[in-house]
C-alpha cells in the first residue's frame, strides 16, 4: 500500500493535481478516498489498484504538454 501511495503522490506532484482528482477521474472513487486509504481505513483490491496505474501509465504527461511544456526529443546526426 505505501508503494502505491507514493506512486499516486509523485504521478500528482509531476501533473500538478491532487490525489483525489486523480482518484475520482480515474475510478470514480468518493471524495474521502484518498484520506480513508492514507489513514488505513481502507484500502483499494489489486484490480483498483491496477486501473488506478494503468490509467497513470497511459495519461502520463498529458498535463505537461497540454500547458505548453517543452519536452526534450531525440535528434538525429546533423553532421
């Protein structure tokens, strides 16, 4: 679970949103979640926990890029 926290954290930090945003676009999941999951109240299944990363993996720098963030590309030999 603290593996998964700290994924769902770092993927936030990079987007620039919160962790209940993510929850909610991604799973739907009520508002109170993310606490409920940080205080041990609850915890998500392994297949929660799977869409939740898949859903990360594939969205990915969306943010960056829709704001206009340059991102470094390969370039091929100019020489």
């Amino acid at each position: 679970m603290e593996q998964l926290i700290s994924e769902v954290e770092a993927y936030c930090a990079a987007e620039g949103i919160s962790p209940q945003k993510l929850l909610r676009d991604a799973l739907n999941a009520k508002w109170g979640q993310w606490q409920d999951w940080k205080d041990g109240k609850s915890s998500p299944t392994m297949k929660v926990a799977d869409r939740l990363r898949a859903y990360m993996a594939g969205r990915s720098g969306d943010h960056g890029a829709a704001s206009g963030e340059i991102t470094p590309t390969v370039q091929g030999d100019a020489a």
